[in-house]
C-alpha cells in the first residue's frame, strides 16, 4: 500500500502570507507546506482524506484517474474545502464521501448547492455516507476503521487502513481509541510546533511522545506551521524512526 502527502502544512500554509521568517523564505522545496490532505493507494483502489483548498493544485502533479472514496476528518475549511473540485474525478462516476455526523451536516449546510433536490448543472456527483467511529467500512479490497481523537473540544475523526494510522489535528485522545493503534506500521500524526501552549493541536514534543506510545516502524509529521522551524533541521533532532513529512513524499505503508 502506497502513502502520498499532497500536503502537510497547517491551515495557513507554508510560506506564510506576509511572513519574512527564514522558513517562509527558505528556498528549499521541503519548506513549502500546502494544506493537509493525503492519497492512499493500492492495487487500483485510491483513497483521498481531506480535500483541501489547495486539493486542486496537489492533484494537478498526480495521474488523473479515479479516486474509490473520500475520508474526511472534520469539516474545517483547510480539511474540507476542496470539495467541489472534485467535479473533475466525478467524470469517473459518483464519489463516494464519508464523514461523521458533526461533518456531514455542516458540510451539506456549507455547500447546499451540491446536495439539493434539483442538481445545479456542474456540481460534484457526491454521495455523502455517513460513519461510525469504531465501525468499519470497506473501499473495495481495503478495510477503513475510523475513530475518534479530540482537535481541542471537538470530536473530529482518524483512520486506520491497514497497517496505515492517519491522524490530524488531535488535541487529545482516549485511552479506549488506543486499541485502533495497535501493532500499526506507519503513524501520521499532527506535530504544529516546538512551542507547547496550542490549544487544540499538539507540539512536536506531544507528537514524539504520542508516537513514542504507539510504537510504530515509522512515524510522520503533519500539519506543521512555519514555527515549527527548518524542515532540514528539525528532522536531524527528531528520533530516527520520526520524521516530518513533506508535500510530495511517497512511503510504502506494510500492511
């Protein structure tokens, strides 16, 4: 099974705009972070989480073909607001888009336009399915469990596929959900920066000690600001089985 990140920046993005800091100025590629949002892949199944605003940039460098299913984690504007560019993958057949009750609702009251009776010519041919956390679905040959980790006070959603655990925007997580981590092979997980005082998203250290809990082969780093420093750099302080992840990067997930 194959990992792509299209991004790994956080809700601004990396340059930052107006930010003359030396990450928003580094000309290195590994320091420009667009939103979060990932592709996951195997045999002919492709699996997308989050369409982001900059959804239709990160696809623009991979084969256009057909995307099997849509994960969403919540429904905030820099995980969910590429929805309507997948109008382009609809020419495949209808999409399926799975999210929990808190995001599936805003989401058809933020855009009603793609769920009304009467179709406005053009929309994305969407099938928003609702999940339960703890209740598997199924992505032709590939078993998604989603569970729940805690962005501050809201409950949002993970996925383990496979060997695969992905994971942003988590605050906090219950004792219980831990069982969905065990013996996984590769951790994704939200690391914003040094500084520890964020109110609904860990610091790099809260994201190596998470890791270090779950004990994973391999762990990457997302949704990261341009705080959290050098990409370069902060990769040679992390522990060798821990890395920051960049835009582009493909990993090969064990099952």
């Amino acid at each position: 099974m194959k990992l792509i990140f299209l991004g790994t920046g956080t809700s601004v993005g990396v340059p930052t705009i107006g930010c003359k800091c030396r990450v928003c100025m580094s000309k290195a590629p590994h320091d420009k972070r667009l939103r979060c949002s990932a592709l996951v892949e195997h045999g002919n199944t492709r699996i997308l989480i989050d369409p982001g605003p900059d959804f239709r940039q990160q696809m623009l460098s991979q084969p256009y073909r057909k995307i099997d299913a849509v994960l969403l984690t919540h429904i905030h504007y820099d995980h969910a607001g590429g929805i309507d560019d997948l109008r382009p993958f609809c020419k495949f057949g209808e999409i399926n888009v799975y999210a929990d009750n808190i995001t599936s609702e805003a989401l058809v009251n933020t855009m009603p336009y793609c769920f009304a009776d009467n179709d406005y010519p053009g929309v994305p041919k969407i099938n928003l399915v609702g999940l339960k956390h703890h209740i598997p679905l199924h992505v032709n040959e590939l078993e998604v469990i989603p569970f729940e980790v805690m962005h501050g006070n809201l409950p949002i959603t993970a996925y383990r596929i496979g060997g695969l655990a992905y994971i942003t925007d988590m605050k906090t997580i219950n004792e219980y959900e831990m069982d969905f981590l065990r013996d996984v092979d590769t951790l994704v997980v939200n690391a914003l920066r040094y500084a520890p005082d964020h109110h609904s998203h860990q610091s790099v250290d809260d994201a190596v000690s998470f890791a270090e809990k779950v004990g994973a082969r391999k762990t990457f780093f997302i949704h990261c600001c341009h705080d959290i420093g050098l990409h370069s750099e902060v990769n040679k302080k992390l522990p060798p089985d821990m890395q920051l992840a960049f835009d582009g990067q493909e990993v090969e997930v064990f099952c």
